[in-house]
C-alpha cells in the first residue's frame, strides 16, 4: 500500500467529526496557546467542516496546479488577516493532528504516520511559503 493508500484508510478510520476537533484544538491550543482565543468562540461543526477542507486541499497539493494555486491562496488569505503564522506553527498543527489521528485510528503506527507526513507535505510546504 502506498502513502496516499493508507492516509486514506487512516483518515476514513478518524471519522473526523466534532469530538475529534474538539481533541485536536485542546491539542493544537495546549502546544500553542496564542490560538486558545480564536478558537475558543468557534463552532465546533464550522471547525470540522474547515478542518475537513482543509486537509483534503493539503492532501490534494500534489495532484493539480489548481489545487496548489487553492492551497497558496488560502496561505495567502490567513497572511492578509495578518493571523502572523510562523513555520513552527505550522509544524505545531500537523504535530497535533497526527496526535488526534494517534486517539481516533485504532491501527495508528509509524507507517501511518509517515503517510499522513508524506501526503500533507506539499501543502504544508506551500503554507510555508506563503503565510509565513
């Protein structure tokens, strides 16, 4: 199987829904408390449809120029509302995303780990780059 293979059935196994962003944000809020008040008023269904969208577009980054032109533009868009995101940041939300997947996929393991690295790579990269 490969990394796109098993980001799939990792993340179809997380049923990413309310509970799971609620552990996420803790999470993400715990490693990087400056988020802690943005986060705090926002509806948690809002957050998971967000969240949703955006990992299907970092996942999706290396498939089309459309897709990463989406991704950039959205960096762009947290830049313009000067959310002044750094690369460790950004960092910081993978590292608690996985340690949600960690919580919520039963068969969690180094290999689905490294899927999940390896499929958000670009479109982290491309954060990165354009939000920093």
């Amino acid at each position: 199987m490969n990394s796109g293979e098993i980001f799939l059935n990792s993340y179809q196994r997380c049923r990413i829904g309310t509970e799971f962003i609620t552990d996420f944000l803790d999470l993400f809020c715990d490693a990087n408390p400056r988020f802690l008040d943005r986060f705090q008023e926002v509806d948690k269904k809002q957050q998971a449809r967000m969240l949703k969208a955006s990992l299907v577009l970092i996942q999706n980054a290396s498939t089309t120029s459309a897709v990463r032109n989406t991704v950039r533009n959205l960096a762009v868009k947290h830049k313009d509302m000067e959310l002044e995101i750094s690369a460790k940041e950004l960092d910081m939300w993978v590292d608690s995303l996985l340690a949600t997947v960690a919580i919520y996929d039963p068969f969690y393991d180094e290999d689905v780990e490294q899927a999940w690295r390896n499929v958000l790579a670009l479109g982290i990269e491309i954060m990165k780059e354009n939000a920093c």
